[in-house]
C-alpha cells in the first residue's frame, strides 16, 4: 500500500498503522497476515477501502475505536478467526461486501466457554464489539463457521438489507444488551 504516512516509531507492543483519513484504497490483495490482521484501521483511519481482497489472516479488516471509513464491494474470506471486526468506538459504513469462508477450523458450539455463550464470536463473519456505531449494508455474509454477524453487549450500528446465508451459528446473534437494529435482512438458511 505505497505512499501511506508511516509513523516513525511504533508505541511499544503495537504494529505500523496509518493515519489514512482520507486515503483510497482499491484492487489490492491483502492475505497472509496468519496471525495479524490484514487492514487495521485506528484513529482517523478513514477514507475509502474499495474491491480489495482481504484473505487469509487471522483477522480480514479490523475498525477500532476513532475510525470511520467507507468499506465497499470486498471479498473478505478465509480468514482464521473472523472477516470483519468493529471494535468499541469504530463507525462508518461497510456496504455491499462479500464476507465468507471465515472462521477456519472453528465449530460454533452449544455449549459454555468462560463468560461466552451459544452464538458468540467464534467464526463469525462480522463481529460488533461494544460502542461500534457501524452501518452493515447489502452485504452478502455467509458459509462462515459461526454466526454470520455476532452483536456483542453495548454495540450498536444498523445491519440493513443484508443477505446471511449458510453460516454454522444463527444468521444474527446479539447479546441482551445489544444496540444493534435490524431492518429487511434475508436469512437465506
């Protein structure tokens, strides 16, 4: 991703990340981070990420608190552990993307893991942690090896319109305190 403003000296424990607020981002494949995210958006991070290919890395995109980008039209599969993560504070829209295939080797289980219940984040293809506000829209999710969008406790956001189809958990699954709202989503299963 040439010509992106590097910091000089990452804090310590932290990876490179850009300050991208107004960046655009299109046609590129991003795979291979096993054990890392493939596009980490902090603080600023903004701009436009447009027909990339985010594929196997442990996480596909992650938005953290303070970013809002626009995430359209990705192909964002095969991932370890999830597609698309917002994080507590993240915003923006992440529309008309293809998100499958994630969760690799994971099994949505029925069962208690620690403070987790049925349906939590394991494989799912977009997870919303607590204080995301991030629109999903018209996005096609599924064939994902936990649920196709987990809502944790406190998030909000809008999943409007999209297709969920063929995950291993439920098509949505909130948590009781979720903020999340839904209109007009088709469960394909």
């Amino acid at each position: 991703l040439g010509g992106l403003p590097w910091p000089q000296k990452p804090a310590a424990g932290r990876p490179n990340v850009a300050s991208v607020s107004t960046s655009n981002h299109q046609a590129n494949e991003i795979s291979q981070q096993r054990r890392g995210v493939g596009a980490l958006l902090l603080q600023g991070g903004a701009g436009r990420w447009r027909e990339n290919t985010l594929a196997g890395n442990a996480v596909g995109m992650e938005l953290g608190r303070g970013a809002a980008p626009r995430v359209e039209g990705n192909d964002v599969c095969e991932n370890a552990r999830t597609g698309v993560q917002l994080g507590a504070g993240a915003s923006g829209c992440v529309r008309d993307n293809h998100i499958h295939h994630n969760g690799l080797g994971r099994v949505a289980s029925g069962g208690r893991r620690g403070a987790r219940t049925a349906g939590d984040d394991a494989g799912a293809g977009v997870v919303c942690r607590g204080t995301s506000a991030t629109e999903l829209v018209r996005n096609r999710i599924g064939s994902n090896a936990g649920a196709g969008v987990f809502a944790d406790d406190l998030s909000g956001g809008r999943l409007a319109h999209n297709v969920l189809r063929d995950n291993q958990g439920a098509a949505i699954s909130a948590r009781p305190l979720s903020r999340s709202t839904t209109q007009g989503n088709l469960d394909g299963d």
